[in-house]
C-alpha cells in the first residue's frame, strides 16, 4: 500500500487529548517546589515621578520576602539594544523598574515576591506611593497635529512605508466622475488572551534558569533574558508548549517574564509572577488610528485615483508602525494616488502587532470607501471589484504569485445568495427587522523567514522533528507532524513534532501569518536532507540491494526505503540506523526563501467576505446573522485547523466591527474599561451562521509547499463587509468602529 | 502636583490557615487553606489540578468553571472554605478511566478549541448546562453557554460539539 499524503488531510489536533482533559500545561501551571509568587504594583498616575513607595509596612507582613523597586533593583545592561527583541520597533525599548519615571499609566513600578499568592496580592494592593504627577497628552484625535513621520529600522523592512505619490492625484481625483473622501476612526483595542501573561522562573540548582513563559517566541525571550540579566544562554531555556491564545500579545517578551527573572536571580529562589486581568491592558494594544481616503473612479467604475492617509497613535519612547495604506493599489490599479502615514507619540505604552495589525485598519478604510464608490455609480459592490481586477500588482511592478480572488468572488456570492440582495439600501426586511448584505476583499502578504529544525530517525524507525516554534492554537504542532510524515512517507503515530523550547533549532517568533511556510520550508529541507542520509547509508549496507541507487530510483514509505522496479525489496529505516552502530541518525537544515524567484513576484493571501446582518431599528440592535469567507491561501495543509483559524478570524472581525474598544479617559490618560466585563469580545449567544470556502490555488513560486498563511486573512475582510450591510439595511453610514447601537438610534 | 495612592494598614491575622477537606474528581483531599485562598486557587496551587483555568478572577470568562454537587460554578468566585466537605469536579475528573467523556470527543472531533485555554471550563460548563435541562434549541445552548468565552474564535465549533452531544442523548 503506497502513502496516502496527510498533509491536505483534515486531521484532528494531535494535542487535542491534553487539552480536553487539563493535562496540557501552560506557563502559570508548573508545580514547582518551595515557588515563591510576585504580584505587580502599576503606576496610577500617567507621567511624572515617583517620590516615594513605602516598602517598610509592606515588607512587616508575615509572608512578603521581598520587594524590588527602581532604589533595589540589581544593576541590569546598560544599552538599548540589550533590550530590543526580534520584534522592537524603532526607538528605546521599555525597561521596567530602571528608574522613578513614569512614562505611562499602568506602569509597572514594584514587584512583591511573597510566600503565597494572596499575600502578595494583598501587599502589592495596600503598597503607598507617593507621586511628582506631569502634564500628559494621550489623545489621539486632539493632538493629531504633531503628527509626523516615523523613524525608520529594522522594522520598517518587514513594515515598508508607503509608496510615493504617483501621476497626478489632486488633478485626477478632481476631474472624475465619481468621488468618494471619508474619515475612518479606530479605537485603542487590547489582544485579551484568555491565558493572563504568567512566567514561571525555576532557579535550578546550578543556577541555571528554566523558565516556563507566555511568549510567541521562545527564543526571542531567551535573548532577551540572557542580554538583559548578563546570562549566559545556555543558562537560560524558554520553555511554552502551551500557550493560551495571544493574537500578537506575546511577540514581545512582557515585563512578567522580566519580574519573574529578576526576582529568581535575586532571590535564589523559583518565581512566579501571573498578570491580572486589569495588568493585561499595561504592554502594547492595536494603536487608535484615524485615516481619511479619498478614491476616485470613471464613469464605468475604472478606480482612476487612490488617496489613503493614516494617523497612528505611538508611544514616546517607540515609533512603532503598521501597514495600513500600502494595499489599495495592491487590488486596483489606479495611475494616481497619494499615501501617506504618520506618528503621533503620545504618554502610552508602545503599541503592538495584534491579529491582522495595520491590514484590518487599512481595509476597513479602503473597502468602505469601494462601497461608497459602488453606489455612487450605482453598480454593484462586487462587480465594481471585478471592473478593477487585476493580477498584477502596479504597486511594485510584478505579477502576483498566484491570485485566485475572483474564484473567491464567484464561489463566496454563489453559496452567500449575493444575487438575492436589492441593491437600494433599506429595500430588505424580514419580519420587522431590515436586512443588509455587505461584502469585502481581504488581503494579506504571504511571508516566509528563516528557520531551521532538526530531524532525528530514532533506532525505532521513527521520525522525531524539532523546532523553538511555538504552538499558540494556530495548528503548528499538527500541520508540521503531517508535513514531516509525508517527507518519510510515515504514519503521524511514527512521527514526533517536538517544539516550543529555546533550546532547539532556530525558529523566528511566531506571527505575521509566517509560521506554516517558514517552519513547513526547514522540515522539507530536512526531510530531503534525511531521506539523501539514509538513502546513502542503506546503499553502504553489507549486501544492499540499494547500492547505488539514485532516490528517484526508490519511495519513501511502509517505514523504509523501496525500490521503485521491485516493490518487494525493502530496507527498513530501523535497520539502516542499527547498521550505523549509531543511535540515531540526524541532520540539521534551514529554510530558507527562494529569493531569486521571489523578487520577481507579489505573493499575498486574499479573499471575500459576504455578510447578513439584521438590524433591529427600535432597539438598535445590530446580528451578524450569516458570513461566508472564501478564503485564496495556496495550499491548505490541514482544512479542519485551517478552517477553524479562518473561523476565529471571522469571530475577530464580528468584535472588531460590533464589540470591542479600549475605552481611555484622557482627564486621567488611562484606560476605562481593563476588564472581560467592559471590554467586549463576542460570547456565544452573537456569533450565528459562520462559513468558510477554500477555493484552489496552486502556487510553486511561493515556496516549496505552496502555502499561505491564514492567521490574519480570515479577519481583514470582515469589519468592512459588516459596516456595509448595516449601511445598506440602514442607509446609514458609520466609519468610526465599533458600530454601537447607540450610532443607530 | 502631588498625588498618593495609598493603602490600608495591613491585617496580619489574613493569612492564618485552617485544614478543609473536599472531594475532589471523587478523591478526599485536604488542602491547608487560608480563608481568602479561592476554590480556584486552592486547586491550582494547593492541589495541582492546573487544568481549571484562571482567565480573569472575576467571573466574567468562565474559563475557572468546575462542578460542584453536579453544578457548574465559577471557582473564582467561590472561597475554597465555603465548600468544605463538597464533591468537586474538575476537568481532570471528567473521563473516566482514560475513556473520554463523550463532550471531550466531541471537542476534539469538531476542532472546539485552538490554543485550549477556555476549553476545561468550556467542558464543564457544557456538562453541568446540559444537566440544568433548560436549553431546548441551539440558540437556548448559546445563550446558556455564554458564560464562557473563547477568545479564539472557536465559537461555532464549540457549540456544535455540545449539539452533536444533546443530540444523541435525546
């Protein structure tokens, strides 16, 4: 029986048993002996100094070891770049407790290491501190004249800024017979992971570190502990097997893991310092934006000029970025436009990638403003997307890879109904309620990195795989098992994905939808690495009957090699490592991007969404009741994960539309709403009939497995396909999100 | 402009403990617990049963849930003192002998879970809803089930999971 392949196969998830039964361990749940736990003290005021903390009543307490504070605190690296992780934006990174000031409100300030949880909460909760308070500007919209350019660095290659003006925009935007100009307003949004920020620092008796942490990047922190403290690091393992959801919140290492580190260092002692959930609103949010587009098109719906401005919230110590007006040109080819994206630094924490970071701003803007466009000229919204279609990308002068975004129109509008839809607004009613459909285009790049993973053919004949890539309940640990498994034409219950561990081969942090083709690409070049290994190593056996036989010559499957001329003759991987005298055999590969193909092409993950909303217009009440996303990612190595991250984009796109915002007092400069009962994510009762479709694209520029990630698309669409069925339920047009039903009253 | 945040004057007596004991996923165990030491926690740190999951500590994401005499309750908001002498049950105690109860089967089968943080409150919240006997639809068993959050989105997945489960006991 020859190898049926995994990957494409809707496999289960192979931790799936760990985590229905409470066995899978996340960072806050290790039981360490005699483990001491901290709790974190935040500033209440949003800048200034501080005077005084009175630790002496605290530290009285039976129970509170110590306190650290920026008086006690062990001298720590000099140099910002000591600081920086794989993901710093341009700027010097944040340092806690370096010294009195405040530079935010929420700031961590103190740190009290107690025998038990609640007494260190209790301390951290009666701690006096006495504060010089400043004069602070942290709103957005008031002070969006300081706006300015962003300072370019490293980031900025990952994040390019926007393209020059091209042609003549003013001129062209003028003379055209349609025109559109609106004003789009995001708030402050904060990621909420379910799993509070926890580090467990186990002090080993060497004094080595073994720290258990809530990151998306397990060497990343590693790094950054090793540079920070002066550790060797060898001294230091990451280990995060389990992570609890993080949508971005854990690119950075978080100041828990700084505290825990310390604290352990310090004390001699293991620490755990968990996050509360107030705490989870202090390290980094999808900045509040405010953009203004101005598009322009002929009077057969030609796109003729493209205008995008962006104003973005940043923090004073950090430029940090996002794309958010590179992609209208990227879908329709208009010869004028005009981009522009600035900075406003306020008194805030930095901001931080969260899902879709700059790509769901930027398209909620865009698509919006196309809808605007579509009734202006009284065509239909989605036919005005293919009068603008193209499959090539203007914007950098180059085809795409691959763009099978039509199929999606095609097949999303067909399964949707979208030929059902009247196309005047408030002309579809069922019972009392009017009805909407909207729809949109989504689009994000597809990435690849740098990775390496190291693949092991154990004296069982089976296949263990390693990489530091963590799993945040994205699929990797299953997508990779199924990659790997075809690469020996193995069985999943041979192979072994081990991950999630400083210690092991590099991997990048986990984000920007990277993940599948970055570590996918090193498990092939290890694959092919080990499958050349063997194949050579069979053919110097005493007697082989592979003796010189070239790997085109004999398959990889039943748990060992076969030539292809006689299917009889089999040498079994268990044999060829017992013949080594060896243990195992192994190699060591990286993936690496093809970027001599590469450069000749835009690679990008598209799609369309195609929603129903019903409106309640005495109530105001607004249902996402159906949304179907057809989803253009290359190939789909696991359609059951991969629909359910499509899914979970969609649920993301409903909150971001209808639900979530951090709310800010700028009497105060600090955020109202740091807890799950004002900060609304969608619960189960909201989210109705969701859909996905996978249409077919096939890709072999992209990379060697022909995939796209998929974290992010199944969001970017979303927001806007909502916001234009409630326009046309309502007639009602709202730019500024979420759409509360307060707008519509 | 100066400003204080200050305290209280500590209370030393807070931290004297007292021995309670529970049943635990049909286990008596006994835990050394002071009176402000919640049911979560005394089962998190006390007991090593990590697998209730602590998400906000205010009862407002469900992820904490256990059953307790067969109700489902929010442990962060119970004090471990209160439920001397109580049978517990936890998502370690949900499959018996290594057989996975069929809600956990489901779980896995629908794809009801990413990063797995909600899913044992998810679970036992599901368990003791589906024993309430309220919910009749699928939208009674959102509505009953919106308690827990899920911040992955797995929302349709999960909800699926526990129909295909009331489905079959009907």
């Amino acid at each position: 029986m020859s190898h049926k392949l995994l990957t494409g196969q809707p496999v289960s998830r192979i931790e799936g048993q760990q985590k229905v039964t409470g066995a899978a361990r996340y960072a806050g749940d290790y039981h360490v002996p005699e483990l001491l736990y901290g709790y974190v003290v935040n500033s209440t005021i949003t800048k200034g100094k501080i005077l005084e903390i009175d630790t002496e009543q605290i530290k009285a307490i039976k129970g509170v070891i110590e306190v650290f504070t920026h008086k006690n605190r062990p001298s720590l690296a000099w140099f910002d770049l000591q600081y920086a992780d794989m993901d710093a934006p341009p700027g010097s990174p944040f340092r806690p407790l370096q010294n009195a000031d405040i530079k935010y409100n929420g700031q961590p300030i103190a740190l009290v290491v107690a025998e038990t949880f609640e007494i260190a909460r209790y301390a951290a909760s009666i701690m006096a501190v006495r504060y010089e308070e400043q004069h602070f500007f942290t709103d957005l919209e008031s002070n969006k004249g300081k706006a300015r350019d962003p300072k370019k660095g490293l980031a900025t290659f990952l994040k390019p800024l926007p393209a020059k003006p091209k042609g003549d925009f003013g001129k062209a935007f003028h003379n055209a017979a349609a025109q559109v100009s609106a004003e789009f307003i995001h708030a402050a949004e904060h990621h909420n992971p379910i799993e509070l920020f926890a580090t467990t620092t186990v002090y080993e008796e060497d004094g080595k570190l073994t720290i258990y942490d809530k990151t998306q990047g397990t060497i990343n922190c590693q790094l950054y502990v090793g540079n920070v403290f002066g550790l060797h690091y060898k001294n230091v393992r990451v280990i995060s097997p389990y992570v609890g959801g993080a949508f971005g919140s854990g690119l950075r290492p978080q100041y828990q893991l700084f505290m825990s580190v310390m604290a352990a260092l310090q004390l001699k002692r293991s620490v755990r310092v968990t996050l509360d959930r107030q705490q989870m609103f202090t390290f980094g949010h999808r900045p509040p934006t405010i953009q203004q587009t101005r598009f322009a098109a002929d009077s057969q719906g030609k796109v003729t000029a493209l205008g995008h401005e962006a104003v973005a919230e940043t923090s004073q110590h950090e430029d940090y970025t996002e794309v958010v007006v590179n992609w209208s040109n990227m879908l329709y080819p208009a010869p004028h436009t005009s981009f522009d994206y600035k900075l406003v630094p306020l008194d805030v924490f930095s901001p931080l990638d969260m899902r879709a970071p700059g790509g769901v701003t930027g398209m909620h803007a865009i698509e919006s403003s196309m809808d605007q466009l579509a009734y202006q000229l009284k065509i239909d919204p989605l036919a005005l997307r293919l009068i603008n279609y193209t499959d090539f990308d203007v914007t950098a002068d180059r085809p795409y890879s691959s763009k099978e975004l039509r199929e999606c129109y095609v097949q999303g509008a067909e399964k949707f109904g979208w030929s059902k839809r009247t196309p005047e607004p408030r002309s579809m009613r069922r019972g009392h309620k009017l009805v909407g459909y909207g729809m949109a285009t989504g689009i994000w790049e597809a990435m690849q990195v740098l990775a390496r993973v190291e693949a092991v053919m154990t004296a069982e004949g089976k296949l263990e795989v390693s990489s530091a890539i963590t799993d945040i309940g994205t699929g990797t640990l299953t997508v990779m098992t199924q990659i790997a498994a075809d690469e020996l034409g193995l069985a999943l219950e041979d192979v072994t994905f081990c991950y999630g561990e400083s210690q092991m081969p590099f991997a990048p942090v986990q984000g920007g939808s990277f993940t599948v083709s970055t570590v996918g690409a090193a498990v092939k070049a290890a694959g092919k690495a080990l499958r050349k290994k063997l194949l050579k190593k069979a053919g110097n056996m005493p007697g082989s009957p592979l003796k010189s036989v070239s790997e085109k010559e004999v398959v990889f499957e039943r748990g060992g090699i076969i030539l292809k001329s006689n299917q009889n003759v089999i040498v079994y991987f268990k044999d060829i490592v017992a013949a080594e005298k060896k243990k195992v055999i192994k190699t060591t590969n990286t993936g690496v991007p093809n970027v001599f193909k590469l450069k000749n092409y835009t690679r990008a993950a598209h799609s369309a969404a195609f929603v129903e909303v019903e409106v309640d217009e005495e109530l105001g009440t607004i249902q996402v009741t159906r949304a179907i996303t057809a989803v253009a990612a290359g190939n789909i190595i696991n359609p059951k994960t991969a629909r359910s991250q499509i899914l979970g984009g969609m649920v993301w796109g409903i909150s971001k539309a209808l639900f979530e915002e951090t709310i800010s007092d700028h009497r105060f400069g600090k955020y109202m709403n740091q807890n799950l009962a004002e900060y609304h994510i969608p619960v189960h009762a909201d989210i109705h009939e969701l859909d996905v479709i996978f249409v077919e694209e096939k890709d072999d520029i992209v990379n060697e497995l022909g995939s796209k990630g998929i974290g992010e698309i199944g969001l970017v669409a979303m927001p806007p396909a909502i916001a234009n069925a409630i326009y046309h339920a309502t007639g009602k047009r709202f730019n500024q999100l979420p759409i509360h039903f307060d707008q519509l009253l | 402009m100066q400003t204080v945040s200050t305290g209280l004057k500590p209370d030393v007596h807070l931290t004297n403990s007292r021995i309670i004991s529970l049943h635990v996923n049909g286990v008596p165990r006994i835990a050394d617990v002071a009176p402000w030491v919640s049911l979560l926690d005394a089962l998190r740190d006390h007991l090593d049963l990590t697998g209730t999951k602590k998400g906000c500590d205010h009862g407002q994401c469900g992820a904490c849930t256990v059953l307790c005499d067969g109700k489902r309750i929010l442990s962060c908001l119970t004090l471990a003192v209160m439920k001397e002498g109580a049978e517990i049950t936890t998502i370690e105690g949900i499959a018996q002998d290594d057989v996975l109860h069929p809600l956990q089967k489901a779980f896995i089968e629908n794809d009801a879970f990413q990063c797995g943080y909600c899913t044992p409150g998810q679970i036992c919240s599901a368990i003791g809803m589906l024993s309430e006997g309220k919910a009749n639809s699928r939208a009674e068993v959102k509505e009953l089930m919106s308690g827990n959050l899920c911040r992955c989105g797995a929302n349709t997945n999960i909800i699926d999971a526990i129909m295909e489960v009331k489905n079959a006991r009907l």
